[in-house]
C-alpha cells in the first residue's frame, strides 16, 4: 500500500485524500479513471471544503488531491500496475497557487506573542521554548518535531534539523537556547535518541500542540486569529531580518533552501553562505555571542 512507502510527513498530508480516492473509486481499476473524472473529483474537493478566513476558495485542497493521487500513480507505475503513458494524474494540471498572505510580524507583536504563551496555558514554558526555537532557527514544525537530544552539539551551539524532502543541516542556535534545550530534554525524561520535545508527563508533543498554542493565543490576541497567524509566519519574519541584515545568501543557508530549485539560478553555486556566517547572523539577532560567529570575525 502507498500510505506504508511514504514518509510520515507525506501521509499526515496526503492521507486524507487518500481516504476519499479510495470512497470515491475503491472498486476501480488503477487503469479506469480518466484525466477529466479527476477534474472532476478535485472540483468537488474544491467545492466541498470548510470555509475559513484565510481559505484559498479550495485551491489548496484540489492542489492536494491531484498531488495525493499522482504519488499514488507514480508508485503504481514503478510496480508496473499502469504505464507512465496511461498515467491521467499527470495530465491534469494543479490550480495556480496564489502568493502567501504571510509575512514578517512586527517586533511589538512579536513581543505580544511571546508574552501571551508565557502567561498563559497549561504549559507556558514548552509554549515558551517552541516560540523561541522556532524564531531562532526559523525552523518548520518538522525539523521541531524531529529534534533529539542526541542532535545537540552543546560545544558549538549547533542542533541538527532534519526537515521536508529529507534534509539534513546543522543550525547554529544561541547558548540560551541551547541551554533551555538541554534542560527541557533532562526534567522530561527524552532519551537520546528519541523526541525531544514533551509535555510534562513524558509524552513527545504532535502538531496539535501548535495548533491549542495558536488558538489560545487568538483568544487573547484578536489580530492573531483575525490573520491566521501561525508558527510558518515566525520563519517569514526571521528569515525577511536576515535577508535585509545580511543579504540573500545568508537567508537562503539560514533557511535550509537546497540548490535544486529552478527559482534562484545557478548563482547560488558560487554564493553559498558558510555556517559561520548564519552564526554571525544569529548573534546580532539574539543579541549573544556564538562559537561559530567568532570564527567569522577571525576570518574576516
């Protein structure tokens, strides 16, 4: 089955739509439906969708069932079910996304943010903690998710992330992070090489950990609720002060964006930031120095 040959990150994704292929078509053949029945399916997906704020009209959700149903089919072709020329996900073409209504928060809103998940909540020091890794490093909610204890290099204040398309790097982070890292895994009870991010009890967190903070933080912050502000917009505001501050390339390493990419050219070959350059970024943002940043300076 498809959903067993994925990572856990594309099956939280396309799951869902997986479900519904299977009511829709499970007494089908792989070979049966056409390109125009998967319009179809997906313009029903569209329509059928929950309206939200911040929603897209379904864009996002016809997007995701035609994605879900080409993984699907490429599976199916490498085990020779279909050929590639019979393929019909591939002959239908995603809905144009439209540009991100996210942005980089304001420093006093930022303020608010930190604030609010400090003085409230069952748990305002995991809130606390996440808030800061994820301003810091600018990290998605599955390089956190994915961190362990035995990614911390405590020497040189770097923690590795392992996060979508199966990237690993190591980011610099300050020595008070590090510092609340190290302390969160030891009161917690996170073995080495397991998660560490947990509630109190031991529990590793999941996603639905961002989303009660998120909501908790609406209650309290009507602005938060009324833009659908969420963890992703803190990696635009850090990333949109270390393009400003120190130039496209250190942005780019500091964000963990590969060279495969058809948007930025071939320039990035020759413009790669060094890691001791996103450390020297990250001290000026947090305000304390870093093992990596010294080096920096030496060189320079």
């Amino acid at each position: 089955m498809v959903s067993a040959a994925v990572s856990d990150g594309t099956r939280r994704v396309y799951g869902s739509y997986w479900t519904r292929i299977a009511q829709q078509w499970g007494g089908r053949r792989l070979d049966e439906p056409t390109p125009s029945q998967i319009e179809r399916l997906a313009e029903q997906v569209k329509r059928g969708v929950v309206v939200r704020r911040n929603g897209r009209g379904g864009r996002s959700a016809a997007e995701h069932l035609i994605a879900a149903l080409r993984c699907l089919y490429n599976h199916a072709v490498k085990d020779g079910h279909v050929a590639e020329a019979d393929n019909p996900a591939r002959k239908v073409a995603k809905p144009r996304r439209l540009p991100s209504t996210r942005q980089a928060v304001a420093d006093t809103r930022l303020a608010e943010i930190n604030a609010v998940a400090a003085g409230t909540g069952d748990d305002p020091v995991l809130d606390s903690l996440l808030l800061r890794l994820h301003t810091e490093t600018a990290c998605r909610l599955g390089g956190a998710l994915a961190l362990r204890p035995a990614d911390l290099d405590p020497q040189q204040c770097l923690i590795m992330l392992r996060e979508k398309g199966g990237t690993v790097r190591w980011q610099p982070v300050s020595p008070t992070l590090m510092a609340h890292l190290i302390g969160h895994a030891e009161q917690r009870h996170a073995p080495p090489g397991e998660q560490l991010l947990r509630y109190r009890s031991g529990r590793p967190i999941t996603y639905r950990r961002y989303d009660h903070l998120w909501a908790r933080l609406g209650r309290h912050l009507p602005w938060v609720a009324a833009q659908q502000i969420s963890t992703h917009w803190l990696r635009h505001t850090t990333l949109t002060w270390v393009e400003r501050s120190f130039g496209y390339a250190v942005a780019r390493a500091y964000a963990g964006h590969n060279d495969s990419g058809t948007d930025a050219g071939t320039t990035t070959t020759y413009v790669r930031a060094t890691i001791q350059e996103v450390a020297a970024a990250l001290t000026a943002l947090s305000g304390e120095p870093h093992p990596l940043a010294d080096e920096q300076a030496t060189r320079c």
